[in-house]
C-alpha cells in the first residue's frame, strides 16, 4: 500500500473517488475470494498484493481522506477525525469477526465470506452516498449552499 499511494493520490486527483472505490472494493472482495480458492503460496502473494491490496488502497484511507478534504474545510481535523474511527472500529471487531468465522468454516470459507460480504456491504454504500466533490450537488465544503459565499 505504501508503494501505490502516490499512484493512487495522483489518480484521485484527477479521477473520480467514487469509481476509484468502487473499483477498489470490487478488487478487495474479488482478491479474498482468490485467496480462499488458492492451492499454491505464490497465488496467495499475488491475489493479496494485486487484489486485496489494491483494493484496500482504493477504498480505503487515502480516498476517504481525500473526500473528507474536498467536503470540509472549516471542521477538517475534526472530519477527518471522525472518518478515521471507521477505519479503527474495523480493525477492531474484524479480526475477532474473523476468528470466529474460521473457526466455524474453516480459513477458506471465513476468507470468501468475509470477501463477499464486505464488497456486499460496501458497494452500494459508494455507489449511493459517496459524491467527489461539494460543487457536484450545488454547494460548497461544509455544507454551504452554492450562493452563499
């Protein structure tokens, strides 16, 4: 991930958060579902390198970070703040989420259900809720009205 952040910056910069996220968690689910189904430790390193970890650096801190900046401006530390406890929560309950599911279902299972159900989860919420910038619904950052200056 600390490799393609630049690379990513670059793209978001000049592309769409949304796509770029939904792109990212289709990779994250399709990379777990990959993983789950691998018979060889090479496949394992390319499926977590070229899927799941493109897929959690698409959608994960640096475009909500970026969407965070691009909508806040008065507020940003406190935003950013609160954008940031998402990704702590998660870091949080997903490894006990985990274990429990593999020691349920086995690894396997555990991985493409976890895979499935986060691309699930996730998607509609990008495709639905996330918008790039302010000026696409006719306001400005904070929330302001586009003719209030």
């Amino acid at each position: 991930m600390a490799t393609g952040s630049p690379l990513v910056g670059w793209l978001l910069a000049r592309r769409s958060a949304r796509s770029l996220m939904l792109f990212g968690a289709f990779c994250f689910g399709v990379g777990l579902l990959l993983v789950s189904q691998a018979v060889a430790m090479w496949q394992i390193a390319v499926a977590l390198a070229g899927m799941v970890g493109v897929g959690a650096l698409l959608f994960g801190p640096l475009p909500c970070a970026t969407l965070v900046a691009n909508w806040y401006v008065i507020r940003r530390g406190r935003a950013l703040g609160l954008a940031a406890t998402g990704t702590t929560a998660a870091s949080m309950v997903l490894p006990l989420v985990a274990a429990f599911l593999i020691e349920q279902l086995g690894w396997r299972a555990a991985l493409a259900w976890i895979g499935v159900s986060a691309t699930l989860a996730v998607t509609p919420f990008l495709w639905f809720w996330v918008i790039d910038r302010p000026s696409a619904v006719d306001q400005q950052p904070d929330g302001r009205g586009a003719d209030v200056v």
